[in-house]
C-alpha cells in the first residue's frame, strides 16, 4: 500500500513566521458550479444501489366510439427502474509531527494551517465532482462530421482533454449512433494532431447516420488509466453513451431502438449542420430549433443552458450581430433581439433561459438542462472521515497524521428526454 504524501516543514514554512499573517489567501479556482445546480437528495440503499421507478408509455387506450359500443380495450403506464449503484469519492491530506509540532510554536499557525489542509481536502472532492459530472462514466464527448468517405480523423466537441495526447491511444472505445442509440463501432482512440479532432485505428464513416445527428465516444479508462465504471454518471453519459460494457443502458433500462424498451430514455443530441461539419457561429434560429426539438419529444423546455467558458466569446459575437443585423447598435445589449430575448440584462440567456459556463463543460458543444429532472443520489454527503470521533487519525509506522474526506453519491437523470445537447459549435483555436 503506498504511503500518503505527508505534509512536512518545508510545504508549511510559508506560515511558519515571527509575526504570522493570518488565514492563507487561495489562488485556486475552485469551482463547483455543477455540483450546486442539481436537487441533492438522501436515497434509501439496499447496499450498493437504490431503485428509482420511472414511468416510459403511457396509457394508450383513448379512442372513439360508436353509441352503446364496446368500450377500448384497457391499458396501462409502462414502469422501469433505474438501478443506481453508489460511487466513492475520496479527497486524502496528511501532516507530519515535526511540522504539527513547530506550527504550535507560531501562534495560530496550528490550527490555520490544519484548517488550509483540511479545506483542501474537501475541495478537491468536491472539484472532482465537477469535473466527473460531465465526463463522468465514459463518455467524454461526440463526433459529428457526416463524412462520405472513410477517414481516420473526425470532428470532436466535448473534453478532447480526456483523451491520450501521443503515443497509445485508448484501447477500448465504443462509438454510439444518437439517431437509433445503437453501437456504431468498437474501436481505438486518442487526439489527433488537427486541433479539435480525434483520431481512430480503423477509418470510420459516418455518411448512413441521419442528418444532424451525432456520435457519443465512450471510453473504459481515464487518461489515468482508471475505470471509467468507477466514477460516479456525467452528463454525457446520461444523455447518450452509458457506461462502456453496457453503452445502451441508462442506469439497466435498454433504450435503443433495436432492442429496447424505452426509447423515451433517449435524448436530443444533434450537430449545428446538417452535414455535421463544425460551424463558424450558431444563430438564434439553430438554438430555437434544438430547444423545439427537445420539448416535441418531452413536452418540456430546458431551463437552463451550459457551456465551456469560451462559449461565451462566441455567444457574444452572435449578439453583436443580431444588434447590427437589427440596426439596433449597442442598444440590443438591453433589450430583446430579434423578437426573442437573446439578450444579457441580467446575464446571458436565451428567451429567458440562463446560459451558465463552466470550465469541466467540453468545448464546441451546448447542453439544455431542465435542471428538476436530476438527481445527486446521496448515501454520505461530502464530509471528513471521523466515524471514531476524531478527524486526525496516526499513519501506522510514521510520525505523521492523516485526514481524508469521502463522497458517496451518483447522479441521475430520470427525464433524459427533457434534455439535450447542441454539438459542433466552433471556437477560438480551432
């Protein structure tokens, strides 16, 4: 078992001073916007998993009749249950007693510096979470471009950045078709040297898929070569590809078209062109028509909106340009553009749904969220470890004491058709 990396006297030096200065100031970006968006609720287990029923048909049983007829031939809803399993999050810290002893020396040094570790720990558990709720499970984003002809290098929107760089690609990768969720190929993957393409070790084409529609990438390991199954469901994975063994399943329900059962599991994953190619700028009519794709499938509309950070620039550009085309200059930035409300009077949005960036979101893709439809399972919120009472446990044969923090959760979407992504958006250094 390898031993913790121990906080010792020169990391803590910084504080150890005549005349200490105070609690430490962070320069850290700590975001945990994703992990805050979603309702978080404690689950009943039955060990590992918790069933979550859901509702997939409806009665069909309405219909016309003639006077004194028979009536229609009864029905009923169509259930499923979700099966979720637990996921184990840890965030570890560790002090030695030289440096626990010369902090008691330096007035409040102690306790500031425990409490600056302390604090890291739980950060990092918690940024973990963010990140993993998008690429979490394995999917770690989408190729889109419809090529006629057989090519190695394809479009990718999502976190390129969870893929290998150089040498060996990932050995075990599965493409999953968004138009019928079936698996499109079993294939080897990793960047390619183009900027926002990935490169396969068979050439794919994907002429046979529908018009808009795109490909999720699931992968079985992290760039650390860690299971994928491990990490608790992200947003892609919900949304498209599942966990790699079983790709086709959302949370042990089929909902592909072949073989499943409940197709209404599936949601709106489609590129800006038709021909799937990346474009230059997304128009409000592209944003429209995912948004009235998403609500004819589920009779809902998304209420909030995600995207990268460097969405913003390009969101920007698209209102400066609905101003000008409107001959409205600087003024549109105030009010509503085009006869709808692509406008930012108190933050971007979009016919009043918030844009919110994130810097774990996948670039060249925008997710619509209708936020009451997940769920952040809980067995254990994110704490400190002290079962026996104490936070500091001892590091058997060192002089050194540890601390760690544990997160027991998943996260859920039970209305995956309330959901959608736009893929293939174009950004600055591509």
């Amino acid at each position: 078992m390898a031993l913790p990396t121990a906080f010792e006297l020169s990391d803590i030096d910084a504080i150890l001073k005549d005349h200490y200065a105070g609690p430490v100031r962070d320069q850290l970006n700590n975001e945990m916007m994703i992990f805050d968006l979603f309702n978080r609720r404690k689950m009943t287990w039955t060990g590992r998993r918790v069933i979550m029923p859901i509702r997939v048909d409806r009665n069909n049983s309405g219909g016309f009749r003639t006077e004194n007829a028979d009536l229609p031939e009864p029905d009923q809803n169509d259930y499923k249950d979700l099966v979720i399993k637990a996921k184990y999050l840890y965030g570890r810290m560790a002090l030695t007693g030289p440096a626990i002893a010369q902090a008691k020396a330096s007035q409040g040094a102690f306790l500031n510096g425990l409490e600056s570790e302390l604090k890291g720990a739980m950060e990092t558990v918690k940024n973990t979470a963010d990140a993993v709720a998008f690429t979490g499970g394995g999917c770690v984003g989408f190729v889109h471009d419809r090529n006629v002809a057989a090519a190695t290098d394809h479009e990718f929107s999502g976190n390129l950045e969870a893929l290998p760089v150089n040498g060996a690609p990932f050995v075990n990768c599965k493409l999953i078709r968004l138009d019928t969720y079936a698996v499109f190929a079993t294939t080897q993957v990793k960047q390619a040297a183009s900027a926002g393409k990935v490169e396969f070790a068979v050439a794919q084409t994907f002429a046979a898929i529908a018009a808009n529609a795109a490909v999720a990438v699931v992968v079985q390991d992290d760039p650390a070569a860690a299971r994928t199954v491990n990490t608790a469901a992200g947003i892609y994975t919900n949304l498209a590809g599942g966990e790699y063994d079983t790709p086709l399943n959302h949370f042990g329900v089929d909902r592909s078209d072949l073989t499943g059962t409940a197709t209404s599991l599936q949601s709106t994953v489609r590129a800006v062109a038709a021909n799937g190619a990346r474009t230059a700028l997304i128009t409000p009519k592209t944003m429209q028509w995912i948004l009235d794709e998403i609500s004819t499938a589920s009779g809902e509309m998304p209420d909030c909106m995600i995207a990268h950070y460097i969405f913003r620039q390009e969101y920007m550009g698209l209102l400066v340009q609905s101003a000008v085309a409107a001959g409205t200059g600087a003024a549109a930035y105030q009010k509503d553009v085009d006869s709808g409300d692509a406008g930012f009077r108190s933050g971007f949005t979009f016919n009043g749904i918030p844009l919110k960036v994130s810097r774990h979101c996948g670039k060249g893709l925008l997710i619509f969220l209708r936020a009451e439809s997940w769920i952040v399972t809980e067995v254990e919120a994110p704490e400190l470890a002290n079962l026996d009472g104490n936070v500091l446990s001892r590091v058997t044969n060192r002089d050194s004491y540890e601390a760690y923090v544990r997160y027991y959760y998943n996260l859920v979407c039970h209305n995956p058709n309330r959901n959608g992504i736009l893929v293939g958006i174009s950004y600055a250094g591509i």
